[in-house]
C-alpha cells in the first residue's frame, strides 16, 4: 500500500498548525515531516504533542538563512529514508489540500513521477476587522486570477496581490525525486516529464492571511530574513515589507479584505466566488476522527 508523507516548513504558527495535521491526517496523509524554523509561540509545543498522536519526524532548525528548497528536498528525502514514505507534500500551515474523493491517494501510483493540482486563494470580507472572523469562514475564492506578469508588484500600492495569478502545488513520487523547487510549485525527478500528470480532483485552499497579528509577524520575520542576507523570496513579501518599513501595512490589510461593494464588482467580473462551503468542508474533514 502506498505511503503519504506531508513535510510541513514552518515558523510560529500556533493558531493554525493543529488544523492542518489534523485535516490532512482525515485526507489520506499517512507521516508527516515537520521543520521548525525557530518558533516562539507555542508552535513547537503543540507539535511535540501531536506527535504523540500521529507517525511524525520533527526537526528543529531554527538557523535565520532560510534555505527553503534545499530544506523540503531534504525533508522529502527523510519522509522515504526514514517514514518510509513513497510520495510526499512539501506543504506550508496556510493550504489545505482538499480531495474529491477525500484521499489524496486515490489517484497516485507506484510509477507516477509528479502530480500537479491547483490552487487557489481564499479571502476575507471586512468582518475580517471586526477581530471576530475566523479564516475558516472566509467567504470569497478567487476563480479568475487577475494576470500580474510584467507589473511592479512590489512598488505598486493599489494591486491586491490575492487576487493576482498564483502556482499550482506538486505531489512527487519520493522514489526517483531529485528536488523539490523552493515554494513546491515545481520539483525536478529522475523520470523528467515521463508520468507527470494533472489531478482535477484536488485542489489547494490557500489562507495567505488570517488575523492581523499572525499577518504582521509574518512580514517582520521576511523582514529579518532579508535583512540577514536572503535572497530568494516572492515579489509580494518584499512589497510587503517595504510596507512594513514605511508603516503602511494597515493600508495593505484594508484592500486584501474586501468590503461589499468591492466583492459585488469582483463577483460581476467572475474574478472571485462565493465558496462558504470550503470552511465547512474543512472543519469537517478535520474533526471527523481526530
């Protein structure tokens, strides 16, 4: 029978890191392989106990460089050598990866390569404000991504950048796997392209934001990240901490949550849906056994 590993990079996210083990454990994930990156919240505490609960390698690397791709290669690497795993999920605590069929194994096989499935962005109303919303109930699913290539992400202040066009995810067979691509849009294998396949079945619910706190933490340690030398980081960090530096984040978070008549335009043009269901599907799956 296959095996399933989801390799989990992550740096203080204690508000989310439990729903999403527990989510995917119900979505066929068998292991997990967590990285964390130095966390001070609590993060690390909730990890070492849901560890007691399901088949999990935590590695602790709490080094400022950030070596994003060279890490998930590695932890893909772990989830075979170690867990046994034959495929893997390099995964971030913001995506939920949700299967028609409820497994994400129902469509892999022993002699598959990569698997490539979609993703999309869910975004908050203006409730979002009221500091009573939960990122579960976010409403709105981007569905026609607005095209962003070629404009300055960074220094133009008026683009929401959730609403701009963003890569699908890969899951890759750990067997022949020789490297998976920084933010796992991409990995490159031992068969190349042979046995890549697409997967409508599964999408990626992608929650970029969830409260303000969480938000602005987010940015100040791309802030140091940046400031100890990286170099390898999106176009809409960097936009945002300029932002940071010039105290104009609160202005970011006005436009990435949408107030009504703002969403009724969006909606008319086909550039986001109403999608309340994908919360309770979520919430669903995530306390169905667990």
């Amino acid at each position: 029978m296959l095996k399933l590993s989801m390799n989990l990079l992550i740096k203080n996210e204690v508000d989310i890191i439990e729903d999403n083990i527990r989510f995917h454990s119900n979505q066929g994930v068998d292991c997990f392989v967590v990285m964390d990156n130095g966390s001070t919240d609590g993060t690390r505490e909730v990890i070492a106990e849901l560890s007691k609960k399901h088949e999990m390698l935590v590695i602790d690397r709490p080094e400022l460089d950030y070596q994003q791709s060279n890490w998930k290669t590695e932890m893909a690497a772990k989830s075979r050598r170690i867990l046994g795993a034959d495929w893997s999920i390099a995964n971030d605590a913001d995506e939920f990866w949700l299967s028609d069929s409820g497994d994400l194994k129902s469509n892999l096989g022993k002699w598959g390569s990569i698997v490539k499935c979609s993703r999309s962005n869910m975004i908050p109303d203006d409730t979002f404000f009221s500091g009573d919303s939960d990122y579960l109930d976010f409403p709105y699913r981007v569905k026609s991504p607005i095209l962003n290539k070629g404009q300055d992400i960074i220094n133009n202040d008026s683009f929401s950048v959730f609403l701009g066009n963003i890569n699908g995810k890969v899951i890759v067979n750990n067997h022949g796997l020789l490297r998976v691509k920084g933010g796992n849009h991409r990995a490159w294998h031992l068969w190349g392209f042979i046995n890549q396949t697409i997967d409508p079945s599964i999408t990626v619910y992608h929650y970029p934001i969830r409260n303000r706190e969480c938000f602005v933490k987010s940015i100040e340690n791309r802030a140091r990240l940046l400031n100890s030398g990286v170099t390898k980081m999106g176009d809409h960090y960097r936009r945002w901490v300029r932002m940071l530096d010039h105290g104009l984040l609160d202005e970011e978070l006005e436009r990435l949550a949408l107030k009504k008549e703002t969403a009724t335009v969006l909606e008319n043009f086909g550039i986001i849906e109403k999608e309340p269901e994908v919360g309770r599907k979520i919430r669903e799956v995530m306390n169905s056994r667990n």
